[in-house]
C-alpha cells in the first residue's frame, strides 16, 4: 500500500472556513503525538525512511501504533510504501525498541482535524514549533500519478497552491533538516 501525501503551509482557519463552504464533512479530531527513532543499523535520514511511535487521543481516550515508512517513492509528492499497525501499551513499544537499539531522535506534536473531500483525507494540522499546514492524502495500491493529481485539484478547491508543497517531514522541520 502507499500514501499519496501533498501537504502546503496554510492558514488553518481560512481552510476551515472553505471547506465549511464546499460542504466538506469533519470526520476525526486528534491530538497526535510521534515519537520518531534512530536505527542502530543504518541512517534513516540518509535512507530517507522514518520509524514511529504514535499516540493519538481522541475524546480523552489515547491508542498507540507503530509505523514504518519507506523512501519517497517521487518527486512530485510525499509519497512512500507505509507500513503500520497498531500496539496495546505505547510505553511498552517504546522500551522495547529502545532495548533493540533504537534510540529516539524527537517527538511531534499536532493538533489535526480530518474531513473527507471527494474521497481524500484533508488534515488541517497545527504543528507545535513548526506551524500550520494542510495535507491532502489518500492510499493507493499502485495509481500514484492519478492521486497525486487528485489531490493537486483538492487542494485548489482550498483556494490553495500545489507548488507550495513541503515535501520536507514536519521532523524534518522541527529539526531545521530543509534536505529531507
């Protein structure tokens, strides 16, 4: 499976109110929280490849999954072979990939809200000691062009400009790395 992700800086409240406009329907409202690690084995950075512990709360309850995510596949999008699943104790994840030899580089923040928009995911993510930012994202099991392209035309429904994608991580951010 891969995720197609275009994801541009934006004022979140502006995007809201468009998408209040175009009838778009808010299906999840999240607090996550990545913590992302470095592997014994090899540089992730320079693999480009990510390793996460998430916590994600929602209406006071907390769940935790385990993530890994491949190398962008394009340069024309965020897009890249994912693998996750979910875990019963976040803390015990943790502690057992930090005995495996893991050892944690940072941990994100994010207040999301998600809404459904022709069949993509369009996340209004307000980033702590990053910013704000929109991310347009849908699977695929091998059509990335034609998603990507979709979400290009979500994105200008937003009133929002494709050629101002991140392509940069919000990790890559928070740790000032404009390379990743």
């Amino acid at each position: 499976m891969y995720e197609v992700e275009v994801k541009v800086p934006a004022d979140i409240k502006a995007v809201a109110d468009r998408l209040d406009e175009l009838g778009a329907v808010q299906v999840d409202t999240v607090i996550q929280e990545d913590t992302y690690y470095d592997a014994p084995h090899r540089d992730f950075a320079e693999t480009d490849e990510a390793f996460r512990v998430r916590r994600e709360t929602r209406k006071g309850e907390t769940t935790a999954k385990i993530t890994y995510k491949g190398p962008l596949l394009e340069a024309e999008s965020k897009s890249r072979e994912e693998f996750e699943t979910g875990v019963e104790d976040g803390d015990d994840i943790d502690a057992i990939v930090q005995y495996l030899g893991f050892e944690p580089a940072a941990t994100v923040r994010k207040n999301r809200r998600v809404y459904e928009v022709r069949g993509y995911h369009v996340t209004l993510d307000a980033v702590d000691d990053v910013g704000e930012f929109v991310e347009v994202e849908r699977e695929t099991d091998d059509e990335i062009e034609s998603v990507r392209e979709g979400a290009y035309e979500v994105l200008r429904d937003l009133d929002l400009d494709p050629n101002d994608q991140q392509r940069t991580s919000y990790l890559g951010m928070l740790l000032g790395d404009a390379s990743e």
